[in-house]
C-alpha cells in the first residue's frame, strides 16, 4: 500500500508525496508515520482528524483537509491523502 498526499492550490497540484507502507508495521502506524513524512516534506503541520475526516477515509480511503483541521493559517486550499494501490501511481 501507498499514501499518496497532496496540496492544492487553485484546484491544481503544487506538491504530492508518495510514501509506502513499510511491511512490519500495522495499518494504523503506517497511515500516521505516512501522514508524518508527508507533513514533514509539505513543511506543515499535522491536520486534526475531524469526525468527518474519519468516516470519508474509512469508506472512500481518501479524506481532504481544509482550514478547519489546522491551527495555523496556511497558503493553500488543501491538503489531500489518498491511499493507494501498489499498481497504482
């Protein structure tokens, strides 16, 4: 499996990430070391998990962060996580 991130600006990608899942950790620790690399690479902070972000990613595998899942003000429209299939991307 892959986490794919994104930030958008303006509907349009200005940075993606791609990261995999390392085999010998479980599902919930690679999701959030993904989210973690991700953030890091992207320089911002983690989002909140909003009860909504919760029940999008559990039945789409995607979930989108807007302003609401941050403290700080950011300059892009969204950030994105996506999980993806090995023979995708």
């Amino acid at each position: 499996m892959k986490i794919w991130g994104k930030l958008l600006i303006n509907n349009r990608i200005v940075k993606d990430k791609v990261v995999l899942f390392d085999e010998d950790k479980n599902y919930e620790d690679n999701l959030k070391n993904s989210i973690l690399e991700i953030c890091k690479e992207f320089d911002i902070e983690i989002p909140y998990w909003l009860p909504s972000n919760e029940k999008e990613y559990a039945v789409r595998k995607k979930t989108i962060f807007t302003q609401d899942n941050f403290i700080d003000e950011f300059k892009f429209d969204k950030f994105i996580i996506e999980e993806i299939d090995l023979d995708d991307k």
